[in-house]
C-alpha cells in the first residue's frame, strides 16, 4: 500500500519554527523526488520544496534561506524545516511523489 503520511505542523508564532515530516511507506521510497506543497484558503496549491534521489533541492522564491528540505538516512521519510514563519506562510502542507499525496499538515501562524 502506498502511502505518505504528513505530521508537524501547528500553531505557530510569526517568527517561529517548525519542522514538518512524510513518512512514505509502499512503493514511495526516499530514492523518488519528494516534494512539499501548500495550499492556503482561497489560493491555488504551490509547491515549496523538492528533493531528488540525488539529494539535488530546489525551493519556490518565496521560501529561499527560511525553508530547508531533507531526508532521513535511515527511514523513508523527508522533511521540511520551516523557519522565520510569516502569515502568508499558514496552509496546509502537503507531501507528494510518483504522484500520491499525503493528507496534509496544517501550519497556522499568528501575527
């Protein structure tokens, strides 16, 4: 079965951090490009972060030098440090690969 699993997310201070985690089970392994997306009320979902079996990242402008994509060594699972969280970051934050996605994790942030 495949599937990918988000935690982490929260209630957040403006200027805070959090560290967001998919854990990928099934086909989905950490050898796959991994991305992270969100999708806030009202807004199209956009992606933030990718990571390739290689270890090669790339991030949306928006995101650059606050957010950092990674992965576990030992584990399928990837993660995503989110600092020096604004307002605009609140969405919900989803994990895909090969096409599946996760359910999402919500990160909320209070001005």
């Amino acid at each position: 079965q495949v599937q990918l699993v988000e935690s982490g997310g929260g209630l957040v201070q403006a200027g805070g951090s959090l560290r967001l985690s998919c854990a990928a089970s099934g086909l989905i392994t950490t050898s796959n490009t991994m991305r992270w997306y969100r999708q806030a009320p009202g807004k199209q979902r956009e992606g933030v972060a990718s990571m390739t079996a290689g270890g090669s990242t790339g991030y949306a402008d928006s995101v650059k030098a606050r957010f950092t994509i990674s992965r576990a060594s030992t584990s399928n699972t990837v993660f995503l440090q989110v600092n020096s969280l604004k307002p605009e970051d609140a969405a919900v934050y989803y994990c895909e690969a090969l096409g599946f996605w996760g359910q999402g994790t919500q990160v909320t942030v209070s001005s």
